[in-house]
C-alpha cells in the first residue's frame, strides 16, 4: 500500500522532496496524503486521527486546491459554501497567485515541525504560468515536501512530473468497493447499482455521486429524453435545469444521463448531444441556452426517428 510504502520512507528518513500521487479521484490520494504528512510533522504522534485533526492547524503545512476568484481573491469551492456564496459559471483551478504565495510559504523556516509541508489538489488544472512558476519552486524546494494530486502523470506537464517521485493510485474491485462504502457508513448506495457503475471503481465517486443523486429532484433523474417532443416541454424543461441547479449539478446530471443511455435505457444516438452540451457548459457558454438547443436537438431527433 502507498501509506505503508511512505510510512517506510519516513522511518529510514528517505522521503522524496516531490511527490506526485497520480489516480482516479476517490480512491484514497487524499487520505494517504493526509496520513503521510500527519506522520512527517509529527512523528511522535501514533493516532492518525489526531494527526488528521491537528494537520490542518498546522503551521508548517500548506494545501492548494482549485479555486474561483471572488473580489480579486482566490477562494475555494469549499470556502465560497462556507460563506454562503453560490458557485460561479466556470471551472476551478490552481492560480499563480496560489503558486506565488506557496513560493513565499516555502522561503519561511518551520515553526513547529523539522520541514515544511504543501500539497497541491487538482494539480491539473494549473494553467501554464502556474505550472511554470511551480516548476521553478520545485528545482529549489528547500527543507520541504510537495506534494502534487492529479488524476495522471499526463495531465501535468512533462518537466513537473520528472521533479516528482511518482505514488500510482488504483480503481478498486467491487468487493472492495462494497466493502469500503459498508465501512464508512454508506451501505446504501450498495442498492443503486447504477451510481456504482458511475463511479468505476472509486468510494469517494460513489459518495459524491449519491451525494448529488439525493440533492436532485426526482423528476430530472427520471425524465425519458426519448418523450421529448414538443418545443414547449423542451423550454420548460431547460428552464427548470437552469434555474434549480448550479453548473457542477447539471454537469452531474448530463453524467447521469448518458448513463442511462449507454446502459440501453434510452436511445444511444442521444449521447452526442449530450456530450456537447458538457463540453459547452464548460467552456463557459450561457447554461440556458445550452439547455434549450440541446433538448430541443434530443426532440427533433426523437421525431426524426418515431
């Protein structure tokens, strides 16, 4: 296991100054990252909890994740729910000004611990200023470890991923899937196959997919695309989309979607509009009309092939 494997690492004080935990999302990057630190800064500390509890007080570690910019700041999505501010129309993504200031964290000396700490979630989503500027704190990182998640080395540029020690993270087998979901208290979504399916093998997957599943009303989950006839059940439609769910839900929904339709629940030929209307949503088009043309494109389909 890569907790154990690192675990080693700090034993025989042989720890990497970079590594990069490349997997799926939900498979446990984040915990073993966690974990790994938890054991770093403190090394006298036995219970993982603890560690776990007192890791993101610690003045020697630093963790980046994606961000929005509000007010000229970057803030995460979680810091944006926390002050009760919706998420905007766009994707997230490491900032150089976030890559800036973990260069300042690391040209400080450690308060508490022997080293200093960061990791960087979604490392992938740093654009190229970003990524550049990290390339450079990673030639000279100093008394610290980085650590970068992403879902694979070739989503990160080739200069970066050579700086980093490479921790491969894996799919789980559905036994282990069943297993882990009981574990954590999630048993039920062991009754929605589905979801499983949706999440290829990843817990963390599947619990954000139930998570998404339980906060969507009911009759968007199970509207037949393949009914949709009338323009004015299509606007209607796009309408309520648009006005009940946030961009990161209606991407979820288009996932569910397609779903069904590979599984044979709905026509299969309505997978590429779908997919188009993902790729539009992200690339920041206005989510209404995307909603609109779509379903209107599933409709004349629909009547094309009755």
């Amino acid at each position: 296991m890569a907790i154990e494997y690192l675990s080693a690492a700090i034993a025989q004080q042989r720890t990497a100054p970079a590594y990069l935990f490349s997997g799926p999302a939900g498979v446990g990057r984040r915990l073993v990252a966690e974990r790994f630190l938890g054991q770093l800064l403190w090394q006298e500390a036995a219970d993982p909890s603890k560690q776990q509890r007192r890791l993101s007080n610690h003045p020697d570690c630093l963790w980046i994740g994606p961000s929005y910019i509000h007010q000229g700041k970057p803030l995460t999505a979680q810091q944006l729910q926390a002050q009760d501010l919706p998420l905007p129309n766009s994707q997230p993504q490491v900032r150089l000004v976030q890559i800036r200031a973990l260069s300042q964290f690391l040209s400080q000396a450690p308060l508490e611990a022997t080293q200093l700490a960061v990791v960087i979630e979604g490392a992938e989503t740093m654009a190229e200023p970003a990524a550049n500027a990290l390339l450079k704190t990673l030639e000279e990182p100093g008394n610290a470890t980085v650590i970068l998640i992403a879902p694979s080395a070739e989503a990160l540029l080739p200069t970066l991923v050579s700086r980093c020690q490479r921790i491969p993270f894996y799919r789980l087998t559905p036994a282990e899937m069943v297993s882990i979901l009981k574990r954590v208290g999630y048993a039920e979504i062991i009754d929605h196959p589905h979801l499983l399916e949706m999440a290829q093998g990843s817990p963390g997957s599947a619990i954000a997919h139930w998570q998404q599943f339980q906060a969507i009303a009911p009759e968007l989950l199970q509207v037949d695309l393949t009914a949709l006839q009338s323009p004015r059940a299509c606007l209607a439609l796009a309408q309520q989309i648009d006005h009940s769910l946030e961009l990161h839900s209606q991407l979820w929904l288009l996932d569910y979607w397609q779903h069904h339709c590979w599984q044979g629940e709905q026509n299969s030929q309505i997978l590429h509009p779908l997919e188009t209307a993902k790729q539009q949503l992200l690339h920041h088009a206005q989510p209404r009309l995307v909603w609109e043309v779509t379903l209107l494109t599933v409709a004349d389909y629909i009547g094309a092939n009755l």
